[in-house]
C-alpha cells in the first residue's frame, strides 16, 4: 500500500514543461522537502508580500506593495493569476471573502469542522 503511494506521489509531483519549444518552470507543491526557493523570484517575492502583511490581503494590496499599477484591472489579473497558483500548490491559503493568507488566521475552520483557536 505504501509503495502505490508512493507511486501515486511521484506520478503527481510537477515536471518540467515546454511552451512553444521553451522550457517553462512550474511552481512546485509545497512539501516538506520543497524549499521556497524553488519558487521563481517574482513568485518569491509574492510570498514575502503576504508574510509581511499583518493579516489577509487581497490582490489589490499585494499590488499596490509589489508596485503594480493597481488602477488597471488588467495588470492585476497575472497577479491575482500567481496567487491563485500558489494557492493551488499549497504555499498560500484563499480566504472564503477572497482573500490571501500564508497561515491560517484565528476563527478560521479546520479540515473536520474544528475552529483554530
């Protein structure tokens, strides 16, 4: 059983990609073993942002803190594209209200339905 785990892992673990001939890299689940500086710079300094913050941000502040042009929705899409991303990997957390969080926050719900003290 632990060995068709093991195998499942493996077979989930991101490989590296091509786009149009180009070797692309893919943001990496986060485990244990996966430092954050297997993360690409851009998406490095994105998790600074939100650690820094004093509570959940949403897109717009993390923005406005990376010096994104924040009056045009259209340069904040890549971003919340990234968030979105790390979130999907496991190296962020989405609030239910949209939110961005690196740790989960008080009050919020567990797996299970228990409350985080």
């Amino acid at each position: 059983m632990s060995e068709q785990l093991a195998d499942e892992r493996a077979s989930a673990a991101p490989v590296p990609g091509q786009v149009g001939g180009r070797a692309v890299i893919l943001i990496p689940h986060r485990a244990p073993d996966v430092e954050e500086t297997a993360l690409p710079p851009d998406y490095q300094r994105i998790l600074a942002v939100v650690r820094q913050a004093a509570g959940p941000v949403m897109t717009r502040q993390v923005g406005e803190m990376l010096g994104v042009d924040v009056s045009v929705r259209s340069k904040l899409e890549p971003l919340r594209g990234k968030l979105v991303r790390l979130t999907d990997r496991g190296w962020l957390r989405k609030m239910p209200d949209g939110r961005f969080t690196t740790r989960l926050q008080p009050g919020t719900p567990l797996l299970g339905g228990a409350v985080r003290a």
